[in-house]
C-alpha cells in the first residue's frame, strides 16, 4: 500500500509542477499542502479507505483545477456528474425518505460511472451524501468500488485545517516504539523508515483528521468523500467558492472527447444538479445551473428551498402555452385578482419568507430561470407513482429532458448522450421505442453503433447487444483496445472464461452439424485454457489470494463457486492447474502440515495402527488454523504513522511456533480427507477379504433345520456372512445420502464409478433376495450374482490409483484402451460369425445326412432334434480360440473339410494378422495420446478424488451408521437450543443479531470487492499479453516475455543503485 501512496503522491507533485498551482499565502507560490486525510486514529492497512486533498488560492482558474484532477488525482471519466446541494445546518428528514434519498443517490452514481461533487462539510446534506456512500457504496456489488465524491470548499471555513497544513505538521517516531524493536530487526526497520522518504526529500505520510470540538461558523471535513478541493481566500467564509464551483462543473463536461472518422466530435459530459432542502446559498446554486442549461432535480418535501421551488414549479407549468410572462419582485402583494398565478406566487414567497432568511435578496432570480428554464426542472417525490420511489428515475427523466431542449445543434450528439444514457439506466423500452427505430436507424452513423455496443457489453446488457447487432453494429469491428478494457474491467476475472466455456460446451450439445459443433467445443477448451491461466498467474502473485478466490463465491456471477463451476462444465484444464492443485494440497491434508518429510507414509502409519484410536497421531506436524491477532490502543497509536512497520511485526507474530493441543491434533487428524482415505481404504480391503472368504467357504443355504452355524445353534447364517451384509447396507446408505445431497443427479449417476456402484448394489440386492428363499435354483441365483457382484467391488478399487501420479494416467488408459476395443468387437464379431457359422456346419454335415441308396434310387435322411442350445455353444467354442491361434487340426478329406480348411486360413489370417494388429495400433494411439495429457488427467482425476472424500464422513462403513446417528442427534439439540435462546431474548435480540449479520455481511464485501478488483488487475495483464502475443509463435512470445522480465529486473538493480545508502534512525 505505501507503494501506492508514494505513487498517487509524485502523480500530485508532478500536476502542481506542471499546471503551476499556488497557494494563497504566500501568493505565487507553489502549494505544497496535498496528501492523503485518515479521519481515524486506526492502524493503515490494505483495507483501508483514505482521502485525497489539496490546498490552493481561489484564484485558481476552473480549467485549471478540472486538468489537476485528471492529471494529479486521476480521476476515470465519468459519464455523469451529479452534484449535490442544499441545507448547511438545519436538514431534517425522517428516516425512511433518508434512506430512499441515500440508496437512490448512490445506485445511481454505481450505475453511471458518476462523479459526486458537493461542499465537502460534514453537515447537512452533504453529511447525508457522505453517509449514503458508506452505506450503500456496495449495494451493487458487481460495482463495488468507491464512487468519486469531490468536495469543493473553503480552506479558511474548514476546522482544524491547521492539521492538514505541512508547514505546521512535523512527523516523528515514538522512541518507545523503537525500542521495543529487537535489535536483529533495527536495520529492517531503518529500512522501511527511508522508504517513506520522496525524492524531494518531503515526508510524506496519512495525516490524521480529527475534530472533538465544533467551532461557530467553521464546520468540519465529511469523512466519506474521496478528494477535497480546499480553496484559500484567506476567509473563513463558505459562500466565495460557489462561484467558483459552478465554472468547475461546467469545465468537469468538457473531459469527454471522442474520435472517429469525422475528426474530433466532443461530446458533453451529462450534469444534474440534486437539490435537498437548503437556503439562499442553495437558491443561488440552482439559478447559476439552470443559467447553465444543468438540470435539476428537486427533492420535495424536504423543506425549505426545496419545498419552495417546487411549489413555484408548478405555478409555472400548470399552462405552458399560456404567453403570460409573470415576474414578480419583492411581495408584490398589492398585484392579482384572487385565483391568478400572480396571486399564487407571492402567496408562496410570503410563506416561505418566514422560514428562510435572506429571501429577498434571490427571488427575483430565481423566479426569472425558473419560468425560462422550468422544462430543466424535476419535481421527485418520494410517494410519488411516476416514480415509484426511484430517485434514480427522477435523475434519468431530468437527464432525457435536458437533452431534449437543449438546443444542441448537432442532433448527433443529442442522440448519442440519450443513448449512452438509457444504457447506462437498462432502460431499452425506451431506447427500443424512441431512439433505435426503422425510422431513425438512417441518422446513426457507424461509428456512434459501435460505441453503443462496446458500452453494451462494458455493462453486461445483453438485449442493448442484440438490438445494437440487428441496426447495425458488429462485433468483428471490435478494436483490440476495446477487447483489453473489457476483459480488463470483468470482475471475477478467472470465472468468466468459465463461463463462456459453459456457454460453448452448451451450444455444442444442441448443435446437431458436426463441424460447428466441433467448434464450439474449440471455443470451449480455450476458454478453459484462459480460465487456468489466469488463476495460475495469480497465484504467482499471491499464493493465499489465489487460493481465496477459489475459496470464495463469484460476486458477480450469481455467487457460484469457481471449482463448482470448472466440475460442472468439466473444465479439466482449469481444475488441473497449479492454483487449483495447491488448494487441493490444503484439502486434502487439512492441518497436517504436508511440507514435511515422508508425511504420507507418517499418516498411513498413523492410520493403519489403532484405526479408530489414532494414539499416534498426536505425533505428527501440525499447523494451527489462523486465528485474529488484536493489538492494544497503545501499540496502535505507537506504529499508526508506520504501516510497514506493522506489516513487519504482523509477520513475525506469524512465524512464531504456536503450541497446538492434544485434543486439537486428534481432531485435526480426523478432519483431514486423507486420513479418511486410507481409513476407507484399510476398511475396504478387510471388505473384500471377508467377501472373498464367504463366498468361498462360508455361503451356504439358509439354516431352516436349527443346525450349527458358526458354532452357535440355530443360526440362520454364518456371522462372518452377518458382518458381510452389514457392511453392504452401509456402502448402501452411503451411495444414498451422496445421491440425495449431490447438485447434479444425472452427474452423479453418469460418473463411471457412481455407476459401478449402483449395479453392485443392484446385484446385491437381486442376491440378498433370492438368499432367504431356501430353493435350490434360487440359491444358484443367489450365488451367482453375488459372484458377479464381487467382480465389480474388485474393480471399484482401480478408483485407488487416481491418488498416485504414476498410476493414475494408466486407468485412464485401460477405460480409453476399452473403447477402441469395443470397436474391434464390433469387426471381429462380424467375420466371427460368419466364418463359424458356415464352417461349423459344413464340418457338421455327415453326422446330420446320411447317403443310402435304395433299390429304386432314393435318398432316406431324418433332420429331426438337430437343434438345442448346446449348438450355440459348440458354434462359439470352435471359432473363439481360433481368434487368438488356437488353431486345431480339421481331419477329414472330403469337399466339407477342405473347404472348412481353406477358411480357417483365411480366418486366422483376418483375426490375428489384421484386426489384432489393428487394434494393438489404436492402442498405441490412445496410450500416447493419453500419455501426453498426462500431468492434467492425473490432476483432474485427484481433484475428483479430494473433493469426493472431503465430503464423506470420518468414519469408514461399517461405521457411518455411528456417525449419522451423533449428527442427527446434534442437529436436533441445536435446534432446541435455537428455540430456547429464540424465546429467551426476544425480537430484540433477533433484531440485533441481523445487525450484526449485515454488518458482517458488508465487511466481507468490502474484502471480496478488493480482490475482485486485484484479480481484475492481474486478468488485464493476461488479456495484454494475450492481445499482443496470441498469434505469434508460443517460443518466441515466451522469450519475449523472459526478456522483459529480465529488463525489469536490470530497471529495478539499476534503481537501488542509485538510491544510495540506507539512512538509519538515530
């Protein structure tokens, strides 16, 4: 953070240098009162919010000032500027028109990309302004960020600016704090101290701003604005600067200039002004914007002068065609019959005369503008219908309206403000309905579509995308600039090529034509790449950061989590990267700590003796789970001006041995998935040793006659047999609960191992069945399927070499080397039977016809019972071996047997010359293909792995049943317990509870709204370098890419060279 700073700060000095901005005292002088305001006493850190300010002469051209904020501050253009003004001292409003004015306010600011410019006080309704950023700042959070909100005031009414003053303000270093430096870490701290020095040799550090004590005519700075503008006079008075403020916001509209194929077109920036409340200064704000042509939006019902331009409002436009000119002056009571407009003014300026001062002094003015200009004029009340509460709408209405009779002599850009405008709002009935029509499709140029487009899809507006496309505009005219800041500007950065590879891998299951298909599933992968890329470069950045992504939910995209995403749209590339494997690695050993020698085979150790009472365990390295470390007010206000420092403390509180319990080891033990995993490995060899044992010696009929069945009398079966069954009802229940609780249903059963499940279950059941009816074919039923169910649990432990490296790959390569010979099946079993058919019953011939010459001629034959289902079998037998050189001998001389001869050559020649050969050649394929793919199957297929245990129950079938049994009890007593305490407190404390749940809610948005916008950062580097170097050569981009690096670190040595040597604290 303090690089930051230092950055922002040589942004400032460079601005001052340059646009040569002064100070009032001494004049002519370069202002050197500029940094960064901390409105509390806390400890800087990355969360926290600071404030830019500068102190510079009244005299300071507006042109100049708006070039300072773009050069010295900054500030990204907006494409709105709403600024506020009103009641100083005496606002009030109830609190839920506070809280429409609050959240309207700031969702509109979000929405637009806006600037709020106020007074800058921390009073009134600037203090409102102030306090809905706090609130609402993440209300959408897709756009989480601060909104800039500039405060123009004076220097001399602002309280305690003595401590924003340089000149007044010395820093220095508690001694105490030094000391309580070890002396191992002194030459550290020298460090950090010199790093906070500027190249002009300025300090630079937050200045705290605080102000216990109010001062009478002087108000205090609003915390929550992000810039103030502090112009000097040399007094203490508010009112010099509205002058002033009003030529900044006329020359804040001129920073947008666009290009395109005409030349240079500038094109306004939109103004509103948003008046609540307020008094004579507030007046004279209004008639200076409204001379201005800036709209404005009336807060009614707020009071004062409000209240009171709203009622004027609407004398003015009850009759708009009425050629009364009314322009009354001071309470000319003495005009108007009853009823007449006249009448009804100067009713409502008596009125209002009471409650503000200094009335006299505006109202010819104001009358004035407001009967010229009331089509610039909003009225919004909060109950109103037209609105329905929205001050947003009131704000966009007023807009729309201030385009339309502004008189604009390019109609082009009256159209293209409106335009960006509706967009920005989501308002597409209206653009669909007034500004994209067959009828004025003929007055947009191209270039203006396209900028309409891009702004689109900046804003994520899919029906603005495809109305765009239908008038006109094209996605393939994109520029790679517009590329780059989209991809730039995404949220969840990592997540959105997910996606789009959902979107394509979609697209390719409803696309019948197979060549557009096979595209799309292109599309998909390389979004998958691009996905896996930049997860991988943020965890070169920050290895926790990354790993905090994937722990938590995509903000922006619905809340979903990155990894449940990757698995659902079976982004292999994704879910194999380093990132994700790292992750895994935390997973999967929990707090064990798996960086220390032979810690696999210490667990299995520790596992396979004792299993269910780990004594062993307590052995092994552990690493405590990270817990909050406070520090005393003391040690805070000692270390607050030193935010390296306190980096440097926290690390080392960090690298201290922190002792962890026995009861916490056994627990951490038992929570790690592979502790689980060798715990159901152990339990399911035992499994299968007591299923091959039963089987084999120990599966008899059920025990009707009383005998002796393991040694007990009237047993019904064996107790190994009793244990046998248990332990499948419990595998059973199992697959149960993971089906019922699984996301995807279809998923779940399509896995290849979820299906071997379910048919051993399925045989299972079919043997446990027919097991009890005491039938002789029913037992062989019995046993057989049973049989064929052991061959299945056999195979289920292939699952086990996904946890190897090595081994993994190779059970990709059996199922992959089973397709291609399911393929060979198919052609064999064509010329199979072919070729045993014909010669099977050629060979057959003389047992089944036989040549008897009678007397006359005759020929006598009986071809009756030649068929049963032994013959099926003996066709089979004699041509199976044959496939594989079993080949034997065909005695016999005659046509049938020479003709069978000759096609067992050729059979054999086909079958074991050919096809065999055939297929060892697709399994030479499948092998190296698989082979080069790898490091990712085995790592897609330990995801599988990690994730599948990390959710089973620590304890192995056939002890579930124990486990299920402690958690339904637990969620039973905690529902007491919740019921209980619910009765107890009350809805007070329930109201309390949700306090605190929203303001937690609220902290970890902020959290997550600043690694959205980290991982963005780090998303547009990947999306540059992808730009720039997509179609070159991977070799030679990657040299490139090592050469810059190389440059940069030459840049960087060169730099501490040339900073000389480090200055010690004395």
């Amino acid at each position: 953070m303090e690089e930051n700073i230092a950055q922002k700060l040589r942004h400032v000095q460079t601005a001052v240098e340059t646009l040569k901005i002064c100070q009032n005292d001494p004049p002519n002088e370069l202002t050197n009162n500029y940094g960064f305001i901390k409105f509390d006493e806390n400890i800087v850190d990355a969360t926290t919010r600071l404030s830019q300010y500068i102190r510079l002469s009244l005299n300071t051209n507006a042109a100049t000032v708006v070039k300072f904020m773009q050069q010295g501050w900054c500030l990204p253009k907006p494409d709105l500027i709403i600024s506020v003004t009103g009641g100083a001292k005496n606002f009030d409003m109830s609190t839920r028109l506070r809280k429409i004015f609050q959240s309207g306010l700031v969702s509109a600011a979000i929405t637009t990309n806006a600037w709020l410019i106020t007074a800058g006080t921390n009073t009134g309704v600037v203090k409102e302004v102030g306090e809905a950023l706090n609130k609402y700042r993440y209300k959408n959070r897709k756009n989480g960020v601060d909104v800039p909100c500039i405060g123009i005031g004076s220097w001399g009414y602002t309280t305690g600016n003595e401590q924003l003053d340089c000149q007044s303000t010395t820093f220095s270093t508690d001694a105490s704090t030094i000391k309580e430096i070890v002396p191992s870490m002194r030459h550290r701290f020298n460090k950090i101290t010199h790093t906070n020095l500027m190249g002009n040799d300025h300090q630079y550090a937050v200045r705290h701003y605080t102000v216990k004590e109010k001062i009478r005519k002087r108000c205090d700075l609003e915390p929550n604005h992000t810039h103030f503008l502090l112009f000097d006079d040399g007094q203490p008075n508010a009112d010099t600067v509205l002058s002033l403020r009003a030529e900044i916001e006329k020359y804040c509209r001129n920073t947008c200039i666009d290009t395109d194929t005409d030349g240079t077109v500038e094109s306004l920036i939109p103004i509103v002004m948003v008046l609540v409340e307020g008094g004579p200064s507030s007046i004279r704000t209004i008639c200076e914007a409204l001379d201005s042509n800036t709209p404005v939006v009336v807060i009614k019902e707020s009071g004062r002068a409000a209240d009171l331009i709203a009622e004027l409002h609407a004398c003015y436009t009850e009759s708009e065609n009425d050629d009364d000119n009314v322009h009354p002056t001071r309470l000319q009571t003495s005009l108007a019959k009853s009823g007449s407009k006249e009448t009804k003014i100067n009713a409502i300026l008596t009125k209002a005369q009471a409650a503000i001062t200094e009335l006299h002094e505006v109202i010819d003015n104001l009358c004035r503008v407001l009967n010229e200009r009331k089509q610039l004029v909003t009225i919004f009340k909060f109950d109103s219908k037209r609105y329905h509460g929205n001050l947003e709408d009131a704000i966009l209405e007023s807009l729309f309206n201030a385009a339309k009779f502004s008189g604009d002599h390019i109609e082009r850009n009256r159209r293209t403000v409106e335009l960006k405008l509706a967009i920005a709002w989501h308002k597409f009935n209206y653009a669909q309905k007034y500004l994209l029509t067959d009828t004025t499709i003929s007055n947009w140029k191209e270039d203006d579509l396209q900028r309409a487009l891009f702004n689109a899809l900046h804003r994520g507006h899919v029906d603005f995308v495809e109305l765009l496309i239908e008038f006109g505009a094209s996605l393939e005219k994109l520029t790679n600039g517009d590329l780059k800041q989209l991809y730039a500007t995404t949220l969840n950065s990592s997540v959105a090529p997910l996606f789009g590879a959902l979107i394509y891998r979609r697209a390719a299951n409803l696309e019948l034509d197979v060549d557009i298909k096979q595209q799309y599933k292109e599309n998909a992968n390389q979004f998958d790449t691009h996905a896996m890329s930049i997860i991988d470069r943020c965890l070169d950045n920050d290895e926790n950061f990354a790993i905090n992504l994937l722990k938590h939910p995509a903000v922006a995209f619905n809340d979903i989590y990155p990894l449940q995403l990757a698995r659902k749209v079976n982004c292999k590339s994704f879910l194999a990267s380093k990132c994700v494997q790292k992750y895994l690695d935390h997973q999967w050993f929990g707090c064990i700590n798996y960086k220390r020698t032979a810690i696999n085979f210490r667990v299995f150790l520790c596992s396979l003796f004792f299993p269910l009472f780990p004594i062993f365990c307590i052995f092994l390295p552990y690493t405590q789970k990270r817990k909050k470390m406070r520090r005393s007010t003391q040690n805070q206000s000692k270390i607050s001006q030193w935010t390296e420092m306190n980096h440097f403390i926290g690390s080392v509180q960090q690298e201290e041995k922190e002792y962890v319990s026995w009861y916490d080891k056994i627990k951490y033990f038992y929570e790690a998935p592979i502790v689980r995993f060798y715990y159901y490995t152990i339990f399911y060899i035992l499994f299968l040793g007591l299923f091959s044992f039963v089987l084999l010696v120990n599966y008899f009929p059920l025990n009707i006659y009383n005998e002796r069945q393991s040694g007990i009398q009237m047993l019904p079966i064996p107790i190994t047999e009793i244990i046998l069954h248990i332990c499948f009802w419990s595998f059973i229940i199992e697959e149960i609960r993971q089906f019922l609780f699984v996301d995807s249903k279809l998923e779940y059963i399509s896995g290849i191992w979820h299906m071997i499940d379910t048919i051993g279950a399925i045989l299972y059941l079919i043997s446990f069945i027919t097991r009890f009816i005491v039938l002789e074919p029913l037992f062989v039923v019995s046993k057989i399927f049973l049989s064929l169910d052991l061959i299945l649990w056999y195979v289920r432990t292939l699952e086990l070499f996904a946890t190897f490296e090595k081994l993994g790959p190779k059970l990709i390569m059996i199922f992959n080397t089973m397709k291609d010979l399911l393929f060979f099946v198919c052609f064999i079993l064509i010329f199979f039977l072919g070729y045993s058919i014909s010669s099977w019953s050629l060979i057959t011939t003389d047992n089944q016809v036989s040549w008897n010459y009678n007397s006359d001629g005759s020929v006598t034959s009986d071809g009756s019972g030649l068929w049963t289902w032994q013959l099926l079998r003996d066709v089979t037998n004699f041509g199976v071996w044959k496939i594989f050189g079993q080949v034997d001998p065909i005695d016999g001389t005659n046509a049938y047997s020479v003709v069978t001869f000759i096609l067992t050559i050729l059979f054999v020649a086909i079958s074991n010359v050919l096809l065999l050969n055939v297929l060892v050649a697709l399994f030479n394929v499948t092998i190296e293909n698989v082979q080069i793919q790898s490091h990712q199957i085995w790592r897609y297929q330990r995801f599988l792995l990690v994730n599948e245990y990390n959710n089973k129950p620590p304890l192995p079938p056939p002890f579930t049943t124990i486990y299920y049994l402690y958690t339904i009890v637990c969620y039973i007593i905690e529902k007491i317990q919740c019921y209980h305490q619910k009765c107890r407190h009350g809805a007070c404390e329930n109201s309390k509870d949700s306090i605190d749940s929203s303001e937690k809610k609220v902290r970890e948005d902020f959290k997550i709204s600043n690694a959205m916008q980290r991982e963005s950062a780090i998303a547009a580097d990947y999306w540059s370098y992808m730009l720039k170097h997509g179609n070159k050569d991977p070799v030679e981009a990657a040299i490139q890419n090592i050469e810059q690096k190389l440059h940069d670190l030459q840049e960087q040595i060169h730099d501490m060279m040339n900073t000389g040597p480090i200055r010690s604290i004395q």
